[in-house]
C-alpha cells in the first residue's frame, strides 16, 4: 500500500487531538512541533503540501531590513532571530548570502544613510552575518560587472540568507518531520468545514480530490492554517477571529544567470521597492511586485511581466536585455497581510501595513487559525501554537522535545564521506555551489542514506535523470515511497524545482524525464503527463 494510502486509512478510522487544515509553511510547521511534543495529530491540504503560498516566496529568509524604514525595530529584531536560528538549525539548507545592492541618483536617502542602516539591522541582527560595506560606485564596477551604474551613487553590501533549494522543498522538510512523529498527513483531501458537536468535538468534513471520497475526522482542536484561505475556511466552519487578511499579488520571473557569484543584487525599483535578482542553481529569480488585490486566485498578468523585465533590463547590462523569451518559468502568489476584524482597510496606506503573523484562539471552542506569517518566523509559530495548547489544557507529553534542525553534524560527514566513496563528490553543472553529496543530504536529510544504499544495489541509480538535471535517477524511488507525489506537478515543481529551471517545452519533449517520471508513477505515467502538459 502507498504511504498516501496508508495515511487516508488513519485519517478515515482514527480520532486526532488536533486537525491541521492547510499544509503550507505554518501547517507544517505546527504539525511538526505538535506530533513531536508527543500531540496526535492529523493534517490536510486540498492540494499538495506547500502548493500554494509556500511555493511563491523570494526564498528569502531574512530579518526585514525593509521594515526598518517604517521603524518596526520590534519586527525587525525578531526576524533577525529567527533568521539566525534557522541559519543555525538548518546549515545546509538556510545560508547567508550577501546582497549586493545599487542606489540610484534621485533615491530618497543617501548611500550613507542606507549603510547606516545596513549597520544597525547588522548590529540588530546580534552580528550573526558578516558585517555591512559601504560600496564606491567604482567598487561595484569592478565587483559586478553586470550592474548597470551609469546612474549609481555606490551602494551597499550587507547579508540576509536564502533557501538554497526552494521554499515547497523547505516545507516538505517539516511535513517529513511530521509524518516520522507519528502525524497523519495527507495531501489532496480539502475541508469543507468543521462542526463543533454537544460532545466538544470537532467533526471536520473532508473531501479526497483524487478520488471524490467524503467522510470526516473528528478531532477535539482545529487549527486553521489556510494562508490566504483562512477566512474563507473560518466563513464555512461559522467561526468568527479577531482577524483577517488583505492580500497583495508578488511575482517573480525564472531567467538565465544573471551573475556568477552566488550572491542577490538587490535595486529599488520605478515604484521605489526594494528588487532582487536571486541565484536558485543556474538560474537567476527576479522580482517582486506588490499589487494590491482582492482575491487570493490570481495569475502573472502581461504588466506585471513587463513591469520585471523594464526594471531589471534598467538596472543590469546584459548583450542583450532580457524578453519574454528568456522566460524558464514564473512564480506568482499573495502575501495574506492581517488587518484586525474592525480595522478601516486604508487602500492608500496598505504597503506600510506591519507583516506581523497573527494567531487568534477560541479557547473555549478549542479553535486557532493562523493569519499571515512568513517562512522566516516559521519556528516562533511552531513553538507559539504548542504554547497555546498548553493555554488551553492539553497536555504536551513531550513539552521540551527539540521538533526542527538537521540531524547532527557527525551524520551528515559520514554521509559525506560515504557517498564521496560512490563518487557523489562531483557538482550537477560546473558553476554549482555544492556537490551532489551535500544536495542530496540537503534535500533528504537522514533519508538520504536510503539513496546510498539503492546505489550499492544499482549503480546506474546515479545517473542524473537526463543530462542537464540537478536530480539523481536514486531520488526517484525515494520521492516516490516517501514523499507522495500524486501528479506530475508535485515530482517537478516541489519535490524538485526542474520546472523552475527548465522551460515547459524542453521538459514535455524530454525522453529520460518521462522514463525517470515512470519510475515515480508506473503506469499512471502516460495519465500524468497528459494532464499537465496538454
Ligand atoms: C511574492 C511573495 C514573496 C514572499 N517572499 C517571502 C520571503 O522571501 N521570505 C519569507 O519569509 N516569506 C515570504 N513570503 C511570505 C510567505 O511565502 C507566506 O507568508 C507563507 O508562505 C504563507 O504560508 P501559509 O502556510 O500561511 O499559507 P500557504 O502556503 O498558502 O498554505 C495554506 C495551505 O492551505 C491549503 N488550504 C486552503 N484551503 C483549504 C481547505 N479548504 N482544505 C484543505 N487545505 C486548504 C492550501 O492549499 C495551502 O497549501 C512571500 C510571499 C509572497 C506571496
């Protein structure tokens, strides 16, 4: 029986404590903490895990030097936190990065202010990164060629960190957390609201969208993490929060490298926002917007394309600029931001509104929904949420239990050095930052020592599966037994990131990537491939 199968069955006979509804980074992350502090629990998304908001992010895990400017230093000073804990927690997967950034005649501070700035968010930071420089314009000629300065008055370099793999690669980590601590999770099951019953129960109605079958989970918590769906799931379940979401559209576009050094070049935009172009393998992401708008359903529109193209086109000096043709892939998404119930929702001033998370607790209902929140502060919701069901008298068994991080050091060199044995101390492409060992423990963590043992079995398994691919015919059978893919989508956009890399056309014309899918998805692979490339 497949894992997703197996887990259905859980869902189907078993009672939970708490039900998760959404499977993104705060649903994740509240069902590692929860099932490691020794909670049954239980999650649900209607899609895949991280398929929503948690897919679209900048990668970016950083402390807010933005906010600074709206003088948040309470905001700023807890992001900065949890960027260094994460840093900490997750060396191979969390890095620092340097942000190499240009100012602009006309930019409404000075260089000098701005690494000013820099300085106080480094010193707010508690030093953890490496310190702030103020950059000459001629410093930056001759550091990055690629930078356009005909308009420059210097810059600054100062450091955040990145996701080094992908933000839906990041969430998987703590759904895999999840599921080894014993949680039953599943993708592709969608609420249709949950009931509080006389007996203090929760009866959450659940759809599988596989395969159309209902029944529903009874469970004496809910946890509502539904990102930019919160209210809407709320509206269903007739449950009433001190919250609610506004949301603002962000894109981003996938195009060639735009530098080789693995660093983010970072420009103010036309409309004054902060822009980057951040390395992801070879490839470089740019944007973002910040759109205001009213739906969390949205797509890339041909203005928000060409409003990524005409600033980054501006700011860098390419042999040619860069078009829609250069396009591999793009990445498009809602920030949910929290406004309060009775809050006047101000259109003119809604850039400046805080990005601060909010939780809202019935605990008399046994309810919590989770508003906003960012993949940076994942942690500090995580351990807030185990505090709050400790608030409400549910005993934690395990309350001090460590629930996130990388296995210890000594694990990862051993994997190190016995897959250096096996030959995976190579790079996939010759500008790649890590080896195929260090991407492998990256992605898989303990799990990947399963991959060393497929290869003592079949050394053909470590063969890339088609010649430019960043992944290992190996992970296949991995992702497959493990991570529940259940349509082409999942295995190549948040198991692996090769739709990001690789244009729709090169991939849909690729005969090793159907073969290596076929490993994944049997005979359901000629299904699969239809449906998404059709
Ligand atoms: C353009 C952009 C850039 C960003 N950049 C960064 C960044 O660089 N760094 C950073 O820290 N943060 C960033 N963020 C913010 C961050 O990505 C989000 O705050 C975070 O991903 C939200 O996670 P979530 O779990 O709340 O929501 P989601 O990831 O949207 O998860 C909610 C889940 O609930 C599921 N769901 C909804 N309804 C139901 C239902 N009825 N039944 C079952 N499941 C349901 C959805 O399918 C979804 O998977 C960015 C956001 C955007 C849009």
């Amino acid at each position: 029986m497949t894992l997703r199968n197996n887990q259905i069955l859980r869902l189907e006979s078993e009672e939970f404590e708490v039900l998760i509804i959404g499977g993104g980074i705060n649903g994740s992350v509240a069902a590692a903490a929860l099932s490691a502090r020794g909670i049954k629990t239980a999650l649900i998304d209607r899609k895949d895990f991280g398929g929503e908001t948690s897919q679209s992010s900048s990668n970016l895990i950083w402390g807010g030097i933005k906010y600074l400017e709206g003088l948040e230093f309470g905001l700023v000073r807890q992001l900065c936190r949890s960027r260094n804990q994460l840093i900490r927690a997750y060396p191979s997967s969390v890095r620092e990065i340097r942000f190499f950034t240009n100012l602009e005649k006309g930019f409404r501070f000075p260089a000098l202010m701005i690494y000013l700035g820099t300085f106080l968010y480094w010193l707010m930071g508690i030093c953890f990164t490496h310190p702030p420089r103020l950059l000459s314009r001629s410093k930056i000629d001759r550091e990055e060629p690629v930078i356009s300065t005909s308009n420059s008055i210097g810059g600054v370099e100062y450091s955040d960190a990145y996701l080094v793999e992908h933000d839906s690669r990041f969430v998987f980590q703590f759904i895999r957390r999840a599921l080894t601590e014993e949680c039953a999770a599943v993708n592709y099951i969608e609420s249709q609201g949950s009931e509080l019953k006389e007996d203090g129960h929760w009866i959450t109605q659940v759809r599988d969208t596989q395969t159309g079958k209902e029944w529903s989970i009874r469970s004496r918590v809910v946890i509502n993490a539904c990102g930019p769906f919160v209210d809407r799931q709320n509206e269903i379940s007739r449950q009433k929060g001190k919250h609610r979401h506004i949301f603002s559209k962000g894109i981003h576009l996938v195009v060639p490298r735009l530098t080789e050094i693995e660093r983010v070049l970072t420009f103010f935009a036309d409309d004054g926002r902060l822009f980057f172009a951040i390395p992801m393998g070879n490839r470089t992401v740019i944007g973002t917007t910040d759109n205001r708008v009213k739906d969390p359903e949205t797509e890339v529109t041909k203005e928000d394309r060409q409003f990524v193209l005409d600033n980054i086109n501006k700011r860098v000096k390419l042999k040619h600029p860069l078009e829609e043709k250069d396009i591999f892939a793009e990445r498009w998404g809602v920030r949910p931001l929290v406004l309060e119930t009775g809050q006047v929702d101000q259109n003119s001033d809604w850039t400046k509104l805080s990005r601060k998370h909010a939780i809202d607790v019935d605990t008399e209902k046994r309810h919590i929904s989770i508003y906003g929140g960012k993949l940076t502060d994942c942690l500090n919701i995580g351990e807030e949420l185990c505090a709050e069901l400790s608030r409400m008298g549910i005993t934690l068994p395990d309350p001090k239990k460590r629930w996130f991080g990388e296995p210890e050091p000594e694990k990862r060199l051993d994997f190190l050095n016995q897959a250096q044995k096996l030959g995976l101390n190579v790079p996939f492409h010759p500008n790649a930052y890590d080896t195929q060992a260090e991407c492998l423990w990256r992605r898989y963590g303990e799990e990947a020592f399963e991959l060393l043992e497929m290869i003592h079995h079949d050394s053909s398994l470590t063969a890339p599966i088609f010649p430019e691919a960043e992944n290992l015919l190996c992970e296949m059978n991995l992702i497959a037994e493990q991570e529940m893919p259940v349509c082409l989508a999942d295995l190549l956009r948040r198991r692996t990131r090769l739709s990001l890399l690789f244009h729709h056309d090169f991939l849909k014309n690729s005969e090793p990537l159907k073969k290596a899918a076929s490993i994944v998805f049997g005979n359901q692979t000629e299904k699969n491939w239809e449906e998404y490339f059709s």
